[in-house]
C-alpha cells in the first residue's frame, strides 16, 4: 500500500522568504509523485510531478521539488513567497496501474503568507 | 478550452434522501476518477472508470455509493440514504492517460455536499 506523510498542517512564512513544504512518501514500488495546489473553493491545480528521469522537478509558478529515493522524499520548494502562493497544497502518488493511476494524497498543508 | 465541471456545486440534503452528483470531463479523456474529500483531509479515492467500464470501485464506503459512466463520457455519482458522515466536497478528475503513464489528473471545482 502507498502512503504520504506531510509534516505540518500549517506553514507560514513572510513574503519573500523561502517556502519548504515536506512530503515523505511509502511505495513498495517506484512511485509517481504529484504536488496540487487548492484555492478555496476550487479544485486541485497540478504544480508538478515526478515520473521518471530528472530528480530535480521544476513546475509552475516558481515551486520546484527533489525526489529523493534514499530519504524517501519529495518536498516542495519556491525561493520567494508571494502572497498569491497562500493555498492548501497536498503532495499524492501514484503507481503505474494501466490507466487506473489512483492519486493517495497526504492531509495537506495550509501555507500562510505574511506580508 | 473547458476543463472539468460538476454540478451542482453545493447540494444540501435530509438525512435519507438520494442525491445525485455529475461530473462533465474534458472531452476526450477516457480515465475517469472520483474522489471524497473531508473537511481538513485530503481527497481520497472512491472509484475509476476507463471509457464506460468501471474498473476499480475499492474506494466506495459502503453499498449506498454507485457511480456509473454510461456513454464513457459524462459520470454520476449517486448516493443513497445519505447520512451525515456523507458530508464532504466529491471531486471528480478525468486524465488522457490509458496506460501506466503518470497521466495528468485534471480536477473541477468540486461538490460540496451537507447532509443535516
């Protein structure tokens, strides 16, 4: 079974200021692996993903993430917080299943924004 | 173009009632997924369709949840009896993908349903 952990249900960080949000995952084989971003009331927008090749992942607005096989990891990284980056983010895997790619999510962490 | 729409966005129901949920994919996508996403969690996986055929259906809590998607396009999710422990926001997905490929989950926005 797969699982994803996400250490810290709330993040904050002031503008500007560099945005690390955790993410381990369990797979007992390689996994796939996702960040979502949530707006209120909104559904989940892709930021990037992971597959295979590049460890270094880069997605939309500036968040990047690192697979690493050995810790087991995937966190998600911006240099500088915007204001427009306050959302609820969960990191997901999945596994190649012909088609069915079912999405395991984490519980997700609210990053908050100071100005 | 249009990305994935559901209706109705909000939907309040007696305990006890039926409800219907409808998901309108983008077009062409034939993986079809529908997830159940509590207050403070994530979503999880309730079930997945390929075209028409409903090919995992592990993730539905009990035999009052059924979905179909009858013509491999528009999906229904169908709750009967509902109870309280129903409420939550059901999010429907659709991808491209056909093969184990990592294909892009497309979201909408989401039903929010409240069960008084």
């Amino acid at each position: 079974a797969q699982s994803v952990t996400q250490l810290g249900s709330h993040v904050s960080v002031s503008e500007g200021a560099l945005v690390l949000l955790r993410c381990n995952y369990s797979s007992s084989v390689p996994p796939y692996l996702f960040w979502y971003v949530q707006y209120p009331n909104q559904g989940l927008q892709l930021l990037l993903k992971y597959t295979t090749g590049a460890t270094l992942v880069k997605g939309i607005n500036g968040f990047e993430a690192e697979f690493k096989k050995s810790e087991t990891s995937f966190h998600l990284t911006k240099p500088s917080a915007h204001m427009s980056d306050a959302a609820e983010y969960f990191c997901a895997v999945s596994k190649a299943n012909f088609g069915n790619e079912k999405l395991t999510f984490g519980t997700g962490t609210r990053l908050t924004i100071i100005p | 173009g249009a990305g994935v729409s559901q209706s109705p966005r909000y939907k309040v129901a007696k305990r006890g009632q039926d409800v219907a949920l409808r998901c309108d994919p983008i077009s062409g996508h034939v993986s079809l997924f529908w997830y159940q996403q509590a207050l403070g969690q994530g979503p999880e996986f309730l079930t997945y369709f390929q075209n028409e055929a409903q090919l995992d259906k592990s993730g539905l809590p009990s035999d009052r949840f059924f979905a179909e998607r009858p013509e491999g396009s528009v999906s229904t999710l169908k709750i009967q009896r509902t109870q309280q422990e129903d409420s939550a926001v059901y999010l429907c997905a659709s991808s491209l993908a056909t093969s184990g490929g990592a294909g892009t989950q497309y979201f909408g926005p989401g039903t929010r349903l409240l069960v008084l």
